[in-house]
C-alpha cells in the first residue's frame, strides 16, 4: 500500500504521539477487532505480491472470488490484487465479497475492502490515507484498548472502591471526549474496555484518574496494564501483573 502507515502494538505509544502532531491527510482507523497477526499476514502478503499485473486480467477473475472451487489461497491473491486497482467497479465487487465471504477470509475480505476504499478516496480527494490498524480495533477518530486496574493490597475492590473506579474513570475520561465501553470486577483486578481519541496522551489520562481515586484511600496501583492487541483472559493478566518490566505496563 503506497500511502499507507501501518501501526503495530509493538510501537504503538511512540507511533501515536508522532501521528498526533504530524497528521496530513485523512486518517482511516480499522473498526473491526482483528488478530493483529492476521493482519500482518495480509499486508506481508500484499507486499510479496505487489509485482506487476494485468488489471484487466483480475478483474475478469471477479466471479472466482464467489466459486466455491476456488482456493483460499487464489482467493487471498485475488483479494489482494484487486484492492489495488483504482476503480470504483472493483470496489464493488469486494463490498460484495465481503458481505458473504469464505469463513477463512472473513477478516482478508474487511482489510481489503477497506485498502480499496482508501486507495478510491486517495484518488478523488488527491490526500494522503493514513491507515492505522490495531487488534481490538476503533471507532471513528478512537482507538480501543484494554486496561487493567490492580489494587495495592492485592485483595479484590470493595464494593465501595468499585464505585469510585467507574465514577471517577467516567468523569475523566468524558473529559477527555474519551469513552468506557465496559468496566469489569474480577478476582484482584479490575478491567476496563475504552474508546480513546487518537491524540490523547493515553499515560497521563489513566494517572489523573487513578489519582482522582487514590484521594479516597490510595486503593489503586500506579501501575496499570494497557493494550490494544487483545482482550487478555484472567491467567495473561495474572502473568503481566508478575512482571512489572513488562513494557505494556505503565507507570
């Protein structure tokens, strides 16, 4: 893709900050919660594939996207292929794939939907497409992630504290034009699935709010687990919480 940026877990605070204060053109984030290792696939697939073809050629190819004796693996190239073509025709065709796709390429038929529609925009609007992609996905100008709370007694929240996380995480993330999708209470922990703007500086919204909570009782762990790869099961969490070196933490 020539006038994408993709953006991984693995450098996603720093690459934030640098794309907060330096965005020219129209930012596209990915909606869906795809397996980032997925998604890597298909842009490495893309990139060993984006030697010279006949447009003509694959586009003729269209209907073996929807014969069932096609392989997966055709179809993948397929994919690939015709979201590169410039042309709103071939756009079509894949919004049609991807409103009944293989179940193998579910996530290939979104990524190449959406590679389409930026290619078409970049196109007519003549601007760059910044494309950023992480595994649990967006909203809008918001990107999603997954934070944990621990407390500083390593016992679990009281009743009383729990009501003082969601209220005061609420209030300052409202702040913030930030928004809580779910807050979740489990055994010494507490998590939260969030929708946060692409140019907030995610450290030091969670320290105030943290902050704001510790007025009653210093209950809560300055450091806190935050990541947008996936949603972490109970054991993930119990093991990050082990190693506080681990660079998802922050403090």
């Amino acid at each position: 893709m020539n006038s994408d940026e993709y953006i991984d877990d693995s450098n996603l605070f720093d690459k934030l900050n640098e794309i907060s204060n330096n965005i020219s053109g129209k930012l596209n984030i990915l909606d869906e919660q795809i397996d980032i290792n997925i998604q890597m696939e298909y842009f490495d697939y893309s990139k060993k594939t984006s030697e010279k073809f006949d447009n003509k050629n694959v586009i003729d190819d269209k209907n073996k996207l929807f014969d069932k004796e096609t392989s997966i693996e055709e179809k993948k190239k397929l994919l690939i292929q015709l979201a590169s073509i410039d042309d709103v025709k071939v756009y079509r065709i894949l919004e049609k794939y991807s409103k009944n796709p293989d179940k193998e390429l579910r996530e290939w038929s979104i990524l190449s939907l959406l590679e389409s529609r930026m290619l078409l925009e970049g196109s007519l609007l003549n601007e760059n497409q910044i494309f950023v992609s992480t595994g649990l996905g967006g909203k809008n100008s918001k990107l999603r992630y997954f934070i944990v709370l621990f407390p500083t007694n390593d016992t679990d929240f009281t009743d009383g504290q729990k009501k003082i996380i969601t209220k005061e995480f609420e209030f300052t993330l409202k702040q913030h034009d930030a928004e809580i999708e779910k807050i979740k209470f489990s055994e010494h922990f507490s998590t939260i699935l969030s929708l946060i703007p692409l140019k907030i500086a995610i450290r030091d919204v969670f320290k105030k709010a943290i902050s704001n909570c510790n007025e009653f009782g210093n209950f809560i762990k300055r450091d806190f687990l935050i990541t947008n790869t996936k949603i972490l099961n109970n054991d993930e969490i119990n093991n990050f919480n082990k190693d506080k070196n681990n660079k998802n933490f922050l403090a």
